[in-house]
C-alpha cells in the first residue's frame, strides 16, 4: 500500500509540470496570434483612401472627409486656390495668393476614377501670366514617363495621360507627379478625355520608383 501510495504522488508530481507546460505553451500562442492581429490591423487600417493619404502617407495637402476616395470626375477643372483634397503635400504650397498656388520642385495629383477612361486624357495646368517662356516640364504618371509642353498661349502647358497607363481599380489612388526647376503659379488643373491623339506622347513602359518626400 505504501509503494502505491509512493507511486501515485510521484506520478502526480510529474503530471503538474506537464500541464503548466501546456498551459504556458497556449498562452504563447494566444498572445502570438493577438499581436499578430494586431500588427495587421495596423499595417492595413481599416480607413478610407483619403484618410491614409493624408494621416498614413502624408500624401495629400488636405484632409476632406467628403471626398473619401479622392473620386473625380471627368471632365474636371481643379481651381488650386480652393482646399482641394486631390493636391499632393510635397511641392504644393499651403497658403495661396493672387488667386494662384505656387508649385515647386515635384508635386501633383492623387485621385480615383469610376471608371478606367475609355481615351487618352488630357491634362493642363493654367498658370498666371508667364513672365518668361515657358520650358517642356517632366512628369510621371503612375509608371508613365511624358514631358508637359507650354502651348501657343503662352500661360498653359499641356500633355495626354494615355489610357493604358490608369489603374484598373477604382480603389488604387492615381498619381501624377510634375517635376519643375522653377517654381510654377498655378490657377487651375483641368482633366478631359479626348478621343483625339494630337500631343506627343514619350513612353517608359519600364517600372518607375520614385520618392518625394514620404511618398513612396
């Protein structure tokens, strides 16, 4: 009886770091797999396309809680003056004057379509009265690379966004991006399709990385 007894406590003995073990062992694993969740809520928040553009990314010049997927709307006239939520945060300057809004360096647009356009789109950047002639101007268009030419007029310079180089989906942000060696005076952006190829249109069907800022 003894021995059993013996038997029996030490058998007990060895069953209760056996079951801490497991105990401990769950725990890891429920505290992995919550911090795990965690992470991912935090790399993928669960926020509109505007809301990460400006908080997340530093993207946009303003936050506008009404436009929360930056949608627009072709054809579109953009008055830079006005708090447009679309203006990228690097090169835009905040305050406007003279009816204008100065650009610098590398900024531009980010903004969603419905609907992949069906044209080319034409985009033109109306500045204030040109002191000096204007120059052909780089840019990017998501992974296009065109030039932007000053036409006749002297204030407006002008470039077609081919329509193979829109994103498909309507909840990826578009992004053109004008580079300028000299700050620009900006009154308006316009956005139009046109069913007509009139303006050169330089091709770098190559990936284009760029980084402006946060931007990425």
């Amino acid at each position: 009886m003894a021995a059993n007894a013996s038997s029996t406590v030490t058998l007990s003995r060895q069953q209760k770091p056996s079951i801490l073990r497991v105990l401990l062992i769950s725990l890891l694993v429920v505290l992995s797999g919550y911090y795990v969740w965690v992470l991912y809520k935090a790399i993928t928040p669960n926020v509109s396309l505007a809301y990460k553009a400006y908080y997340i990314k530093n993207q946009t010049l303003y936050w506008q809680p009404k436009q929360p997927n930056l949608a627009l709307t072709l054809p579109i006239t953009l008055k830079t003056t006005n708090k447009v939520p679309n203006l990228s945060r690097a090169g835009w300057s905040f305050d406007t004057s003279n009816n204008m809004r100065q650009l610098s360096q590398q900024g531009g647009l980010y903004f969603t379509l419905p609907n992949v356009p069906a044209t080319n789109v034409k985009i033109t950047f109306t500045l204030t009265k040109a002191e000096q002639q204007l120059k052909p101007l780089t840019f990017t268009f998501n992974h296009h690379q065109g030039t932007l030419r000053p036409q006749a007029q002297g204030n407006t310079l002008v470039a077609q966004l081919p329509k193979q180089q829109f994103l498909a989906a309507s909840q990826q942000l578009q992004s053109f991006i004008l580079t300028t060696p000299t700050p620009l005076q900006v009154t308006a952006i316009s956005l139009t399709p046109t069913n007509v190829d009139t303006l050169p249109l330089p091709h770098s069907a190559g990936s284009f990385n760029q980084k402006i800022g946060n931007v990425e």
